[in-house]
C-alpha cells in the first residue's frame, strides 16, 4: 500500500467520496471506508488546515461515557469504548500501533432537585438495560466512596467506573490518518468553497484552487463550519461555534483517590487529570463566536469555576492554574445531538455534524455508520436513523437530557 501525499492539488479529478474536513469525523470515515473490504472505491479528504490547530479535535477533553438517556447514544459510545480498548485489533494487529491509553476514573452526575434525580433514575434503568454499569448512589454512598465532597443539598447521584474516563484520543486521530493514507485514501490542503448539485444528487465540488471535483458521495464533515458547507449545497444546519472554557490546576491538598467526572449542579465539571485536575464550563452567556475566535471572555475561573469546584470539594480551596484553552463546540442549536446520515432528498449528501462536545467519544461509531451507509445504502451495525437530517427539516428535536 502507497501513502498518498499531503498536497493542495488533488491527483485525480473524479472520486467516489469526497469528504471535506479532516479533522477527527472525517478521518474516521475515511478510515473505516478505507478498511472495508466491501468498498474499494477513491476517496479524496479536503482539510483547510492540517495543523488542525483550530480544530474541536485538538482542542478536546477526550472523555467517554455511557449515561445517556436514549438507547442510540448509549450504544454508540458502548462501541466507542470498544475501539478503544480493542485499538490495536481493529488496526489489524500492526505491531507499530500502540495501545490508546484509558483512564477509568469514570463520571459522577450530582442530582440537586427531585426532578433531576427522576431523570437520573430513569437513565440509569435504561442505561443498565443496555449493559452499562451505572448505579444510582445516595449521598451515604457516595459520601463512603468519596468523602472529600460537600454534599450539602445532593439528593443522589449517577455513578459509573466501567468504560467511563478519559481516552487517549489524538493517537487514535493519528492513526485514523496514517491507515486511511495507506490505505490509499487523499489527503490534500485546500478548502471547498462550493458545491454544484441537481434536484436529486450533489455533483461535484470546487476547490479554492478552482478546480472542480466531481464527487459520486460528498461528506459533510466540517465540524463548526459545517452550516458553511451545507449552505454551499442549498442545506441549512442549526450548527453554530461555541465556547468552552478548560483549566488545569494543581491543589496544595491532592485528593487520596481519582476524581470521577463531577457534573455539579451548577454546570461545572472537575475530574482527574493524570497528577492535576482539568476543570471547565460553558458560559453563562453562551453565543455563537467567529470561528477563529478563542479568545477568554471575562474570568471564568474566578467568577464561577473556582468558586464551583471549591464548594463542592473544599479540598480545591488552594489550587493553581497550570494551562487553560478555550475550545469551540460544534453547538447543534436544536437539540444538542449528532445529525448523521444522508439529506433527506438528496442522498449522496451525507452529514456527520453537530456533536455538540460528544464528538471524540461518538467519532468510532460515525464513522462505521457513515461507511456502512455509503457502501450499503443501510446501517448495518447500529442504527443511526434516529440521528438523521428528516428531524432538522421538520423542525423535531431529538431528546436527550444527559447533555453537558
């Protein structure tokens, strides 16, 4: 197998698949179509910057879980939990793939109201009727296993320590690029600035390069930009760039034992970070930013992370910042879930857009999902109708109450 180069031009000027945007969406689909042995058509991946730099991809907290409230999110971060255990195994047991490192420090919903511990108890339920192993804790319980929270007005909390934690994802990024590039897929430098389309099928692309590429199957995979993308093809997205504020401290006081994922009843979250912590929020004013914007906006830290985290465990009453980012989530303004899968009228369209911060986790499962569909014409593994765009024209949000 020949690696294809990194180049601006394409070398071909007809491709089965185009997809635009190679950060950690569009790479997974090229990967999976490139090791399916039941597809063995071109590929071309149109990335704008391959220093990925601006990307949700390297600006992410890499984490995973499985408390969701619907069946199909439940189901698709269980595969990616798989993946990632099994990384080496899925890349065909090539010795020079590592291992992706995990660490199972798994994640802590706190409930402060009645309603929001019904909701907890009812996604526990369906949560363990698809194999997770979450348990719905008391605050004598959670206090026994944790005592270094204030637990002052918990009602309860949704625990999980199984497939729950942090992964080591920009290995898996970076493999996901180097197989598909063995695999024969292209990677070039540049930036779709149209799309041609008829009333049935998309056509083609033009590069600002200004060539034009015919494409037999186009990939929406343009993270926050991907409203732009669509709009090229006539499509609207409810897709926007927001905000999310990352610190990583150091305590003078470190805790005896890893911190779960907290999801405090303010918004903020806290876990482990190897030796540190990694804390972070949306802001309470939450609009959509330019896309290069990363700018920090206030103090975030002073004014509600610190004052959070140190409230919940007073331990955090003397930390230091060591590094902090701001990164931008692909924000789905309707109802904060994946839209995947093909355009309702026009099916050579597909979309894998809108994670709205679940994008690392659902990565495995998009990509196995959109190569199926466009090998198959049919999910075969996981059904991701449920995702599709049909919800976006009609205007029906799809309902998930376990949104960070």
């Amino acid at each position: 197998m020949r690696l294809q180069p990194v180049t601006g031009e394409p070398l071909l000027s007809s491709y089965d698949v185009v997809i635009i945007g190679g950060a950690v969406m569009g790479s997974s689909v090229a990967w999976f179509l490139s090791n399916n042995p039941d597809f063995d058509g071109s590929v071309l991946v149109v990335e704008r910057d391959p220093s990925y730099e601006s990307t949700s991809t390297t600006r992410t907290n890499s984490c995973i879980r499985q408390q969701f409230s619907n069946e199909v999110n439940i189901r698709i971060s269980q595969f990616g939990a798989q993946f990632v255990h099994n990384f080496r195994a899925f890349m065909d047991n090539d010795p020079e793939v590592p291992e992706l490192g995990f660490d199972g420090f798994g994640y802590m919903y706190l409930a402060g109201s009645e309603a929001f511990a019904d909701t907890l108890r009812q996604s526990q339920a369906l949560q363990e009727a698809w194999g997770a192993a979450t348990k719905v804790m008391t605050p004598a319980e959670i206090q026994d296993a944790y005592p270094f929270y204030n637990l002052e007005g918990i009602i309860c909390g949704s625990h999980n320590l199984i497939d729950e934690g942090y992964f080591d994802s920009g290995t898996m990024f970076d493999w996901w690029r180097r197989k598909a590039r063995q695999n024969g897929v292209e990677y070039i430098t540049n930036e779709a600035v149209d799309i041609a389309n008829n009333a049935a099928r998309a056509t083609a692309i033009t590069l600002a390069s200004g060539q034009s590429i015919t494409a037999g199957t186009i990939v929406n995979a343009a993270g926050p930009r991907a409203v732009e993308v669509a709009r090229m093809a006539g499509f609207e997205l409810p897709i926007e760039p927001r905000r999310r504020y990352t610190y990583v401290f150091d305590a003078a006081e470190p805790l005896d034992r890893p911190l779960p994922l907290t999801i405090d009843t303010t918004g903020v979250t806290c876990r482990t970070d190897g030796g540190l912590y990694m804390a972070g929020a949306p802001p309470d004013d939450d609009p959509a930013v330019d896309y290069d914007d990363f700018a920090f906006v206030g103090d975030m830290w002073e004014d509600k992370i610190w004052p959070s985290i140190a409230t919940r465990i007073p331990a955090f009453e003397r930390v230091k910042v060591v590094n902090k980012w701001v990164g931008h989530y692909a924000f789905n303004t309707l109802d904060q879930n994946a839209i995947v899968g093909p355009h309702h009228e026009i099916e050579n369209f597909i979309f894998v857009n809108g994670f709205s911060g679940h994008g690392m986790q659902q990565s495995p499962a998009m990509g196995r999902g959109v190569s199926e569909w466009i090998t198959y014409g049919e999910y075969r593994s996981l059904d991701l109708s449920a995702l599709g765009y049909h919800r976006i024209a009609a205007n029906q949000p799809f309902l998930e109450t376990a949104i960070i």
